[in-house]
C-alpha cells in the first residue's frame, strides 16, 4: 500500500499559504515521469484546488497506459478518499463532499508500480451523471 501520510504530510506548509477560493473546473494533462516524486514504489503527481464546505467535487483521472489510481487529501493530510477504477477500463473517478472550506490536494499515482506515462486529470463540481457513473461502476466488482 502507498505510504499516503508521509505523501501529502511534507507539502503542509505550502498548501497553507495559499488563497481559500471556490471551486474552479480544471483540466490538466500531466505526465508520470521518472523524476517525479515516488510514494513506495508507484510514481505520484500533485494537485491543489480549493473548496467550500458542501462542494460535491468529481475528480477524474484518465490515461491510455496508465492504470490510474488517485488520492484525495485535506490540508491537513488526513486521507479523505480514494480511487482506481471508477471511470471507464482502469480509470478513476471520485466523487467526494468536501466537509469543509479550504485547500485540498489530488494525488494522481498508478495502481500498478513503477509505471510511468501520460494521463490527463480533470476535477469540477459533480454532476448527477458523475454520481451515476460511480455507482454503475460499483455493480461491475
Ligand atoms: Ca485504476
């Protein structure tokens, strides 16, 4: 299992220093690569956004040759969720109520170690369908 305190603990003082917003609908094409930072044996990539208390968030990771796992933290690096294959094939998506205002932060890591490649990451507020696609997913296990 990833070491998840350790992880999201070392980047407390940054996420503190940054501005509470609402939340704001992202796309992000990322890439993991060698020279990221590891947690165990599985690459990581990190994300900030803020939040109000009430939000529904849906957070998806998607990629061709990654199997997608993501990590969902508070400030204060207390593990909130996390997800593997709750979007389509092997990707994720995670819909969460954020107990409270202020900055969260997104793990994007793999399912598998060591693997390394692009995905593209997308978080905005959760739509009914989201919600739908989550639990569909859940029936397939
Ligand atoms: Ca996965």
């Amino acid at each position: 299992m990833m070491q998840r305190w350790g992880l999201a603990g070392a980047l407390g003082v940054w996420l503190w220093a940054c501005p509470v917003g609402a939340l704001e609908s992202r796309t992000v094409q990322g890439e993991l690569t060698a020279d990221d930072e590891k947690a165990g044996d599985r690459f990581v990539d990190l994300y900030q956004f803020s939040g109000q208390a009430g939000d529904k968030v849906a957070i998806e990771a998607r990629s061709k040759n990654l199997d997608t796992f993501i990590f969902l933290f508070d400030s204060t690096s207390e593990d909130l969720a996390t997800d593997n294959n709750s979007s389509d094939g092997t990707n994720s998506l995670l819909v969460f109520e954020l107990p409270k205002t202020g900055q969260y932060l997104i793990a994007v890591s793999t399912a598998v170690p060591n693997q390394l490649g692009k995905y593209e990451l997308s978080w905005r507020t959760a739509t009914q369908v989201d919600q739908w696609r989550v639990e569909a997913s859940q029936f397939n296990l």
